[in-house]
C-alpha cells in the first residue's frame, strides 16, 4: 500500500495566496485521507547576487542558457529551489512512499483523493515513472507520447472554441462528480507548468540528477527538456486533477508580470 503525503509551497509573505488556496482546496485535502501540510516557498528575490553561489551548487549553469531560451528571472529560481527542497525530501522516503506537491495557485478537483488513489494505481501497473503530473497549464500545448502506433500527440486547450490566451487567467469549472470510468494516463513529453505533481523515492532521486543545472528558462521546462532526452520518464492524468489559473499577472516567476520577483538574471558567468 502507498503511503501518500501531500505539501503545498506558499512564499511566507504571500498570504493571501495561501487564504486562497485553502478556501479552494481544505475541504478535499482534508477529505483525502492522506496528511497534508504547507512548506515555506524560496523567495527569489532574496536570491539576488547569489548567482555564483548558485553556480557552485550546480543549480544554474555558468554562461547562462542557450539562444533558444529567455534568461532566468530570480522567480524562476526560487521556484525551482522550492521543488527542489521537497524532492530532497521524497529522495530520502522508501519505495511505498509517494509525494505530492501543490503550487499555491493549485485547485484540485472534487473527489481528489479518490481519484488521485486511482490515478496512482493505475501508474504501478505501467513501466517504472519519475514525475507523475496531476495538472498542467491551460495557455500552452501539451505533447504526450502514444506507442500503438507510436506517435506524439499535441494537445491544446481552449476555452469558448479558441485557444487560452497566453497568461490570461484562465476560470476553473469542475464539475460536481467526475465522470467515473474518463481517465487516460499517457507519457508526456512537453508540458507546461507544474501545479500539481506526484514524486516518487526514486523519481525524486532521478529529477535532482537529471534537472540541475536548469538547461530551461524554467523548472517545468527543465523537466520537459530531459524528458525529451530520456533521462526521466513522466506520465500525466487526463482529466487533469489539479489545475490552476496561472494569471500571469499574479505570477512569482515570468518576467512580464509586474513583480518584485521577475528581475532577469543576466550576469551568469
């Protein structure tokens, strides 16, 4: 039997995401059966002027990312830092233990226990998995992988017959009762966005090696990338379980938003 636990990352002083996130999600996390807590995120803006500390721990690489990439902002980095300490964390667990991480944005849809429990047993009768996504963002195309015949999917979400604007906040409606029996799990090889995952012992241990130094603007994209090249294997849940709004302008991370936190990191060697 799994033993699944469940943490949510909330920057300290972004409360009122934390009073939203619990208004939105208490009631199921509380219902799932499973404990559940809230981590201190790593706030980026306090990463300024680290960047070759940052370096010498091999979280970013010197001279920075290729041409195809926007540098880091700070945001991106404290993000990533965050995950990071969580799959320290779940690296250290045995081979029953399953960790799942929420963003702060995260809502999880009715029934999230159960259909999680499903999820998961479903995974452990596929091929070994590292990352398993419960959620994705809206505003940008996800590519899974099919092997019979094999071929890759390219999925894109829209919302009144037209795709989901880039960064626009996108409105969460999920219905009363999931449908019973709607669910496919399928290898992903592009996502985007990271608000809610499962991590194994051994997944943890595999995304700590494989995706540091960050080789993407992002630590989403990271994982993405390194899926790409083989080095991790990532299965995602379609319906998603977990989605999020992912409203640019209340983002942490993206350089566009206006934030304290989205200072581009230029200076990497």
């Amino acid at each position: 039997m799994l033993n699944i636990r469940a943490a949510y990352i909330n920057l300290r002083n972004r409360t009122e995401r934390r009073d939203t996130f619990l208004a939105n999600n208490r009631a199921e996390l509380d219902a799932a059966g499973f404990p559940w807590r809230r981590v201190d995120g790593i706030d980026g803006s306090e990463l300024a002027n680290s960047t070759e500390e940052l370096i010498a721990r091999g979280i970013i690489a010197r001279g920075g990312l290729g041409k195809d990439y926007q540098p880091h902002t700070w945001g991106h980095l404290g993000c990533a830092l965050s995950h990071r300490s969580l799959w320290e964390e779940a690296a250290r667990s045995g081979d029953n233990d399953v960790l799942v991480i929420l963003e702060d944005d995260a809502q999880v849809s009715p029934q999230f226990g159960s259909r999680l429990r499903q999820v998961l047993e479903f995974a452990g009768n596929r091929e070994h998995w590292d990352i398993l996504h419960l959620g994705f963002n809206t505003d940008a195309p996800l590519t899974i992988q099919l092997d019979c015949p094999r071929m890759e999917i390219e999925l894109v979400c829209r919302d009144n017959g037209r795709p989901v604007d880039p960064g626009a906040p996108f409105a969460i409606s999920w219905p009363e009762k999931p449908p019973e029996g709607e669910l496919l799990l399928a290898r992903v090889l592009d996502i985007h966005g990271i608000c809610g995952y499962a991590v194994s012992g051994r997944g943890a241990q595999r995304l700590l090696a494989a995706c540091f130094p960050m080789t993407a603007t992002s630590i989403d994209g990271t994982i993405s990338r390194k899926t790409r090249e083989g080095l991790l294997q990532a299965l995602i849940a379609i319906p998603p379980l977990v989605l999020s709004p992912n409203d640019h302008a209340d983002s942490d991370t993206v350089s566009s938003a206006a934030s304290r936190y989205n200072e581009l990191v230029n200076d990497e060697g």
